[in-house]
C-alpha cells in the first residue's frame, strides 16, 4: 500500500525517466507497426532509427536504389548516436 502510493506520486511528479522520442538512438523503433526498442539502426532517408529486424526488411526492399544513391545500405548499425 506505502510503496503504490509512493510510486504514485513519481508518477504524478513527472520524476521517472521520460519515454525516449519514437526514432530516436536506441529508443522505440521508428516503423509505425514496430514497438520494438533498442534501435540502433540509422535510415539515411528517413534520419531515425529502426530495430535490426525492420532495418533488414528495409535494406532489402531498396538495396538497388540505396547502392545507387548512397553507395551502401539504407540502414546502417550505430552504436552511437550520429548527431
Ligand atoms: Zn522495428
């Protein structure tokens, strides 16, 4: 019972860590159907970030015009922000 109330008021407060920004390094990753987090994969194109899984999907779907464009794939792995 004390520590709901507490945990409440945390709440309340505002004091827990604020939900990264859907995108964002190592955040939620960016495909709207994706909630996955730890995104650590840069798209080019769209300038966020995507989990391993969709980055592979996207990679796939435009190698051809990515090679063309960027001379690599659409999205690459960051370890670290870029920006
Ligand atoms: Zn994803």
């Amino acid at each position: 019972m004390f520590y709901q109330h507490l945990r409440n008021e945390r709440a309340i407060s505002g004091k827990q860590e604020p939900e990264k920004e859907k995108g964002s390094h190592n955040g939620v990753c960016f495909r709207t159907a994706c909630s996955n987090t730890g995104a650590i994969w840069y798209n080019h194109a769209t300038d966020h970030y995507y989990c391993a899984g969709c980055a592979m999907t996207i990679n796939e779907a435009n190698y051809s015009d990515a090679m063309r464009i960027y001379g690599h794939d659409l999205c690459q792995r960051f370890e670290t922000p870029r920006n």
